[in-house]
C-alpha cells in the first residue's frame, strides 16, 4: 500500500511533456473564427442580393411576363377569340336632321351645323330641345324629345326659333279652347270678325286657295291682322259644325302682303306629282 502511494506521488510531480503548443493553437483557433465570419458575411450578402434582385424582377418597370409596363401581356394568342367590333351607323339619309333611339337618345346629324338651340316646354310640363340646324345649305327648325321629333324647313312664318316651337308643342290649345279660334271668326258669307285683342287690317272672302284647303262652298278667308303689335296673315275657314279655324303666317321678308300671302298660300295647298304639300301646316 505504501508503494502505492509513493508511486502517485512520484508521478504527479512530474510536468508530462507538451503535446502541442499553445499559443500556436490560439492563433490557429482566432484565424478560424475570421473565416467563418467572413463565410457568414458572404451568405448574408448573397441573400440580400437574391431578395433584391427578385423585389427588382417584380417593380415598376416589368412584369411577371417582361413586358416593359408591368401589365399582362396582351399580344393575341392563336386560337383565342377575337372581339366583335361595333356594326358601323346606318348612313344619314338626305334631310335627316335628328334621330331618336328606343331609349330616347337624341342625335344630331352630324354634317348639320347648330345655328341655335333652347329648351320648351308645353302645355303638359314637357321639356321639348328646339334647334335651328343647317344641312347641305337649307335651314331648318326642329324640336325633338325622347319620343321623336318634327321639323320645318324655314322661313316658319317669320317665327323664331322659340315661337315656332311654341306654336307647334301648343298647335289647337289655348285659355280659350282652340288657339285657332283666338283670332277670328267667320261667319256663312265669309266675313271675318276679330277676336278680343286682334285688329283686322285687311281681308278678301273666298281668295280660292283649293280644294285642298277647303271643299267648294265651304266660306274661306284670308286676312292681315295685327295682335300683341305683330303683324299676322291668316288664311280662315269654316269647319262642319260651324267652328272657326284660322292658320296664322308672322309678316316677314319673304311674304311682306296680303297679296303675297295669298300667293305663297296657293302654292303650298296646290296639288302635285305626289299628292301635294303640307299646307300651311
């Protein structure tokens, strides 16, 4: 036992031999370290340029397909449809001034120029667009509304624009009934007699404006009257029952007389290759 111990204390005063050295083994260890953080460092790098260089493939200015703005690619592809165009406008027809559609879109030809344009409304609350157009050098009137519209080629009487159309949306009304009965009344011999408010100037019983305007017998009239300061001419009859009916025409430049009137009269109720004219209507 006393061997024993003796021997280990031998042996642990004893220094064992180095079997490396150490301050080589530090540097060796520090130089390790470097590497790997300069190993790390790189991978950091790399990932950075890889988020970066796909937050580029995807930003302003491309596109998942390339295309310089980003959006889809809309180049046609073979076998796809192809969209129907629009059928092409019926062509206007000559003296088409407005069209109407079935939603009540009104359009203007679009060759006619806009001398003038207003809003009227009739008797019923209505609200009528009256238009003075030009089309292929003649001037019309027109008022339209979503349910179709009606047009004079002028001169209308010597009426402007809104009075015409005044006229036309309150055509047989009026406070007292008809607006036909609020200048004259004739009487079987074909005297005319004024209404309140209306002077006669002139009339000639029976100025034989044909058959047209009215059957043979049946008394007519025309007269220059003066109402509200205007001058009017009115071509009169006598309707079955008695009633009177008077067609008025504004004085203008191109029927400045009685005698004038007369004759445009003639010519608008005169018959011809089909059929005749509106009248003074």
């Amino acid at each position: 036992m006393q061997d024993i111990i003796e021997r280990l204390d031998a042996e642990l005063r004893t220094v064992p031999a180095a079997g490396f050295e150490i301050e080589q083994a530090v540097r060796t260890g520090r130089t390790a370290v470097r590497r790997r953080r300069v190993a790390l460092g790189g991978a950091g790098l790399a990932a950075v340029l890889a988020v970066g260089g796909l937050a580029w493939a995807v930003g302003p200015g491309s596109g998942p397909d390339g295309g310089p703005d980003g959006g889809t690619d809309r180049t046609p592809v073979a076998g796809s449809p192809t969209p129907t165009p629009a059928p092409a406008p019926e062509p206007w027809e000559k003296a088409e001034l407005i069209r109407v559609d079935a939603e009540g879109t009104i359009t203007l030809n679009p060759a006619a120029a806009v001398l003038e344009q207003t809003r009227v409304t009739d008797p019923e609350g209505t609200v009528h667009r009256a238009f003075e157009l030009r089309l292929d050098g003649q001037d019309y009137y027109a008022v339209a509304d979503d349910a179709g519209y009606a047009s004079q080629p002028l001169p209308a009487q010597g009426l402007t624009l809104r009075e015409w159309a005044q006229q036309l949306l309150t055509l047989g009304t009026s406070e007292s009934g008809s607006s036909d009965e609020a200048w004259v009344r004739i009487n079987e011999r074909s005297r005319v007699r004024p209404e309140p408010g209306v002077e006669i100037v002139a009339s000639r019983p029976d100025p034989g404006l044909g058959d047209r305007f009215a059957p043979a017998g049946q008394p007519t009239a025309v007269a220059e009257v003066v109402r509200d300061g205007v001058t009017w001419f009115l071509a009169v009859r006598r309707l079955p029952g008695g009633a009177t009916e008077a067609i008025p025409y504004r004085k203008d430049a191109t029927v400045p007389t009685l005698s004038a009137f007369v004759a445009y009269a003639r010519t608008q109720y005169a018959p011809n290759e089909s059929g005749g004219s509106e009248g003074l209507r």
